[in-house]
C-alpha cells in the first residue's frame, strides 16, 4: 500500500517502498498547506533576516527565510470547514542556485485539493533595493510515485525567471480540505534546504476541541504557544534554524526522523447548537469513521465465487485447511496492482468485481478474502493496519493512521493476519512492514478489536550458507555456494525466482551468492522453491574469484571471510535520536570449508572470537582444521528488530570489531 502527502491517514492502494526523502515527503503531504491566492505582497523581505541568513548559511545554495503553514478551522453556514495556507520564502545564496532552485513544486490530491493558482512573487537585488518581479510562468507535472498503478497526485510547478545571487522568491497557495477526519500533516521542512524560521499554526473557533501529536527528531527545539483572541485560538509550533535533513539509514521511512506536527479535531460543538459532534475523540469514534467504509462491502453474494469456494474446500475437513487453501488460491489467480484514486482510497471493490477483473489494491484483495473465508463458515474481518512506514500508534495518536488493509481470520479462538496483497507468503506468516504494528479489527457496527501482528522470532527467520573454497593456484579460487533460507528471505527468494529477465536476474543473483572481493566471477545458480507449506528456499552456485589469495614471504594468506554479515550497519550517531532497524530478527550460520591443496599446510589459525549486545546481537567465530579442511563456523543471532538510542555506542563496538575480526587470514604454507 503507498501513502501520500495529502492522504497521509487514508486508506492506501500500494505498498510503500525505498523512496528518497523529498520524493516521500512530497507524497505525505509536506505541500498540503497554501495560502489564499487573493492576499497580496506588500513589504520587502525584511533586511535583519536576510543579513542573518547570508552569515550563516554560507556553505548553502540556498535556504528558506520564512516557511509559514496555517491549518485554518472555521464554521462556514453552520458547518465546519478546514483549509491550510502556506508561505515559502527562499533565498538563492550562489550563482547556480536559481538553476538548482528556481521552481517551486506544489502537488494536491482529491483530499487536499488547490484552491486557486498560487502566486509567486521574486525579488532581484538591484543598486536600490529589490526590483519586484510578478511570477507569471506555470506548469503542470504529476508527482513521482514508483510502483503505483494509477493515483490521483496532481502537481502545479511555479517557475522563476530572471534569477540572480541574493534574489528572493516568495510563493503561495492554499489547499481545501475536504475530510476533517484526516486533517494534513504539517512538517517543519522544505525540499531539503536549511529554514531560518518555520512557523506552522493552527487557527480555531474556540469551540473546537483540538489534539497534536509532534513526531520525527528535534521535536524539542520546537517552541509552542497558544493564543486566545476574538473567539479563536491560534496554537503556533515555532522551530528556527531548521538544518537541512538528509536521509538517515537504516529507517524505514522519513516520517521517523523529519520533524513534524499531526494535528486532529477531538470533537465540536457549534454555537446554537448544544449536541457535541465527536470527530476522532478516541478509538471508538475513529472505528465508527473506518466502519462506514466497509459496511456496505459484500452484501449480495457472488455465485461464481461462492462456486470456487465449494470447489476449493469440498474435501477438506479443519478450518484452517479450508483457509490455506482459499488463501492459495488468492495468491495465485488474483494479482496486485496498487490503485489510487480520491476515495477510492478508501472503499474496497465488491468480491466480485475483483473476481472478474483478477487484480485489485490491498483493500479489493481483503474484499475477496473476507468474501471467500466467510463462504467457507469462517469469522473472517475487514482489519486496517499502518504498515511500518507509519511511525503512529493509536495510543498517541487516535486518527486513521493506515496505509494498509488486510484480512483477520480466526480459526479455534487463534487471530491469523492475512495479507492478501503478497504472493509468495505462506499462511500463518507475516510480511515484514506488518510485523509489530496495530491493527484494528473490524467485527461488525459496534464492535472492534485492536491487536498488534505478531514478530517473528529469530528461529523463525534463518540462513544456513555452505561455502566450498578451491584454490586453483596460489592466486585464485573456485568454489560453491548452498545457502539455504527459512522465512522471511525464502520469500524474498520466491519473488526473485519469478524474475523473467534473464540479466535482471543474474545481476540479482550476483549480488545474493557474492563471496570475496569485486572479482567475483558467478558461473552457475539456481533456486529450487520448496513445495512444502513452509515454503522454504534453496540457492546453490558455483563461482570464481580471481586474484583473492595474497602472497607474502613465502606463505599465503586466505580470508575465509569470504561473506561478511552486518559489516555495513555501523550507525553514524552523528544528530541521530531514532532507533536503527533492521527487517526482522534472525539467525544466520555460515560456514566456510577451504579444501588444502597438494603439498599445504596451515601455518596460522586466527583465534575464535565471541561477541554480545544483550537483547540486540550475538556472535562466534572459529576456526578448525580437520585432515586436509580448514573450516570456519560463524553463527549469529539478531535477537531484535532495532537499536536504540543508548545502545548505539555499544552496537558500534561490536560491529567495529567483526569488521577487525573479518580482516583476519588463515596462513598456509606451500611451494
């Protein structure tokens, strides 16, 4: 499922994947607030600020002067609206920043849509001040997002002309908010350039009861005030001096690390009007929002799925047998295309619709599921779910914070989370992005049940790699490799086996089988795909690798090391205050068996080595020689799915030294 800027808390058609910090925040929603285009420009950029500016961010293109985001609440003929505003005020400190930096790029959506054409207004330094230079250049563009099929992100680009060093560009546009259920996100940054001052407000009646949530890193430095005046109340979140954000690995999105604000209406009561109106006051009031969506799903039923059903389940006799099967049907007769369009994002299709067509997003697939289990006679649920991407919790955080919908069984008082949107998972197991995360349990109009998707434990996730290493001549080795996967990489290795690109897969394969150094040489792989229910993976190779054995006074050295597990996870602490994660926890053994050629001897074993960080990792290092085989055994256990803060230190020292462990060679002697 994806997630949008403007969509932040819908109910979303894609899975989210790796996407470059402004391309992701452009998508949730950084551009969601505008301000009326009918206000004009009437003062110069103010001279302290600007002077302020220049001394500071030298290093910079560029940097924002002012970044100014108003979320706005108010009654409109007795209803309540929303709408936000925004002003960019940017400063171009180079003489390349205007080719870098010289449009501004606004996107919208059905949810969060453009009222009006922004404005932009440039200001070019002249010997007299500033020459005011009305922008009248437009252009239309749709925001890029890998992996959808079809969405409704629309983008409008203000582009200046006639840029210099010091010039100054001021834009600004407003958004209508038509869902008051999921209100913009609010975030203090813009496309990746230093803000000198970030001000994001949010104006009320004050009959509105309002909540906020501050999320991402240095959330601290952001100063809060609230204001009472003429019946409104202005909550205003400051933060100066915001740096530049750049990406920060091992985080499974931005939305972790860049600061920002989520703001939602409790509840209201307007004036004349004693009955308070409850709009996310908690999770009960937030499950009568998500139920309407789905409370209308499936009513009549489908024969010709019915007919499937009685087909798939005739000769089973458990629940749970009937459910594999349904399921595997699922899997591989309807296909995954992730759709976006308004409220589509909301509504799953009819069971049937999404029969006839043989594809449909994550909602359409829970459709069908739910459709088919309950066919069977099975308690089967419409259950939404925020995938990892979403760093929210209902706790904290009581709005429609999904970008995903799957299906929950329950077979012998036992809840199976199904996830209908991926193809290669066995029942009973769990993707990654699901892991550890809530998810609400739609039972019926009145009631719900709000669980968390079981982790999977270490156990559960292993990788067993042989390596054979031959040595061809007192330079270069040949070898095999048998890496065999339980879990969660054995269906990653399912998606790769699908792979029809003969080079595709091959430059995929090389990257899995790599051993040693670049001159790596794959000749030969396979992956053979147990047909088993456990679905396990098995991946066999055969390799050279050229000039990997060193030669020094008369005896050779041979780094057995010839894979090297979480060498590249050292964490740069450097700003850093969110945990580094990892996909899941697992266990991995290696072992590595050198055969000795005609004539050899093992002159130096290096020491075996132990290594621990409480709950987060462990691991062993040995060497043996037994008759003509040196054979190195390396085990480790990655006992959690991330580090925190205060474990940092720690972790680093551990890393810091496998990586000195792995520098390690076996010396042999020999003519």
């Amino acid at each position: 499922m994806s997630m949008k800027h403007t969509k932040l808390f819908s109910l979303r058609a894609g899975k989210t994947g790796s996407k470059s910090l402004c391309r992701l925040i452009g998508r949730l929603g950084l551009a969601a607030s505008f301000i009326a285009t009918t206000q004009t420009v009437t003062a110069e950029p103010d001279t302290a600020v600007v002077h302020y500016a220049s001394k500071k961010y030298v290093k910079e293109n560029a940097v924002y002067l002012n970044v100014t985001r108003r979320l706005v609440i108010e009654s409109d003929n007795g209803k309540l609206t929303a709408h936000t505003e925004e002003t960019l005020q940017k400063m171009f400190l180079t003489d390349r920043a205007p080719g870098l930096y010289g449009r501004e790029d606004l996107s919208y959506t059905y949810l969060n849509d453009l009222d009006g054409m922004p404005t932009g207004t440039a200001y070019v330094p002249t010997d007299k001040g500033y020459k005011r230079i009305r922008c009248t250049n437009f252009g239309a563009f749709h925001p890029a997002d890998e992996g959808i099929f079809y969405d409704d992100n629309k983008g409008v680009a203000v582009l200046y002309s006639g840029l210099t060093k010091n010039s100054i560009t001021e834009t600004r546009y407003s958004l209508d908010c038509s869902e008051l259920s999921i209100l913009p996100s609010l975030f203090f940054f813009q496309n990746n350039l230093p803000i000198t001052k970030c001000n994001v407000e949010i104006v009320a009646p004050y009959y509105v009861d309002l909540g906020f949530v501050l999320k991402g890193s240095n959330t601290g430095k952001v100063k809060q005030t609230k204001e009472e005046k003429g019946g409104k109340v202005t909550y205003r979140f400051t933060y100066n001096d915001v740096p530049s954000i750049k990406n920060v690995e091992g985080v499974p999105s931005p939305l972790y690390f860049v600061p920002h604000l989520v703001p939602y209406i409790k509840s209201y009561v307007l004036p004349n009007d004693y009955r308070t109106k409850k709009v996310m006051a908690g999770q009960d009031a937030l499950y009568k929002y998500l139920y309407k969506y789905i409370k209308n799903i499936n009513v009549a039923q489908d024969k010709e799925l019915n007919k499937t059903v009685e087909t798939l389940i005739k000769n089973d006799v458990t629940p749970r047998q009937k459910a594999v099967h349904i399921y595997d049907w699922v899997q591989k007769n309807l296909h995954y295309v992730a759709f976006e369009d308004s409220l589509g994002g909301f509504y799953p299709r009819q069971a049937g619709t999404i029969n006839q067509r043989k594809f449909g997003d994550c909602k359409d697939m829970t459709s069908v599921l739910v459709a088919m289990f309950r066919k069977a006679g099975l308690n089967a649920y419409f259950t939404w779910i925020g995938t990892r991407h979403l760093p929210y919790d209902l706790s904290e955080t009581p709005v429609p914070v999904f970008d995903h919908m799957i299906c929950t069984v329950k077979i012998d008082d036992e809840w199976i989370f199904v996830d209908g949107t991926d193809p290669y998972i066995p029942f009973g197991k769990y993707p990654d992005g699901d892991q550890g995360k809530e998810a609400v349990i739609g039972i019926d109009a009145e009631n719900y049940k709000v669980m968390k998707v079981p982790i999977a434990e270490a156990a559960e996730n292993t990788t067993n790699d042989s390596t054979f290493i031959h040595i061809l001549s007192y330079k270069s080795i040949s070898g095999t490799a048998v890496i065999r996967y339980a879990g969660s990489k054995a269906y990653t290795m399912a998606a790769i086996n699908t792979l029809t690109r003969d080079e595709q897969r091959d430059r995929v394969m090389r990257a899995i089988t790599a051993r040693g150094n670049d001159k790596y040489l794959l000749d030969k792989h396979n992956i053979d795909i147990a047909a088993t229910a456990d679905r396990n993976a098995e991946v066999t190779a055969t390799y050279n690798n050229h000039d990997y054995i060193q030669k020094v006074k008369g005896q050779y050295m041979v780094n057995m090391n010839i894979t090297r597990y979480l060498t590249d996870t050292w964490i740069d602490t450097t700003g850093r205050d969110v945990p580094y994660f990892f996909n899941n926890k697992e266990k991995v053994k290696e072992v590595v068996v050198l055969e000795l050629p005609k004539g050899g001897g093992v002159a130096h074993l290096p020491a075996p080595v132990r290594g621990t960080l409480g709950n987060v990792l462990s691991y062993s290092m040995t060497y043996a020689v037994r008759g003509r085989q040196v054979i190195l055994t390396k085990v480790y256990e990655l006992k959690s799915r991330s580090v925190g803060k205060k474990d940092f230190a720690a972790y680093n020292r551990l890393i810091d030294n496998l990586n000195k462990h792995y520098k390690e060679s076996v010396v042999l002697t020999g003519k």
